[in-house]
C-alpha cells in the first residue's frame, strides 16, 4: 500500500532483482522440494505402474547388480522406511504453513 511505500528505501533495480531472487529461493522451499520428492517416491504403487515399466521389486531380485537393481531397491527401501516418518513430516509442515502462511 501507500504507507508500506511511504517509508520503504528505494534501490537501485539491480539490486532489487538479485534481492527478489535471493528471498524466492529460501533453505525452507529446498526442505518442502525435497520432502515433496520423497513423496512423490513414496507414492508409486509397484503393481500398478512400476511393475508394468519392469521396475518392480520382486521381479529384479535376481537381476545381478546394477543402476537399474539400485534405484529400485532405493525405491522399494524408500517406501517401506520412510512411510511413517513422512506423514510425520507432512503434518509438520502442513501445520507451519497453515501458521506461518
């Protein structure tokens, strides 16, 4: 508004750029990246769409090793340990955000 604008020091554009593009990127949008990666993780159903690309866990198990038989084990690990505390996690963070907007 007008009395936001009234006592607010004017900068330079430059500055106002590189400023604007340092605030968007804050640790906490890396953690909320991150934690939304995990869970786009945690979510794949092997029956449904992983074992149809051939990435479904009971079918590599013989596979030797390999890139492919490490994602998927990270996968399948992914999913089992990290199920509990990423509800956790996705509370906390719905709740912060709830709060702090």
């Amino acid at each position: 508004g007008v009395a936001a604008q009234a006592g607010a020091p004017r900068l330079p554009a430059c500055c106002g750029l590189r400023r604007t593009a340092w605030v968007m990127l804050r640790l906490t949008d890396i953690f909320v990246a991150g934690l939304l990666l995990c869970n786009s993780a945690a979510v794949l159903n092997e029956d449904r769409f992983l074992a149809k690309i051939g990435w479904g866990y009971e079918s590599t198990r013989s596979d030797p090793p390999g890139m492919k038989r490490q994602v998927i084990m990270l996968l399948h690990a992914g999913r089992v340990l990290l199920t509990i505390p990423l509800m956790g996690l996705n509370v906390v963070v719905i709740a912060l955000k709830l709060i702090m907007g």
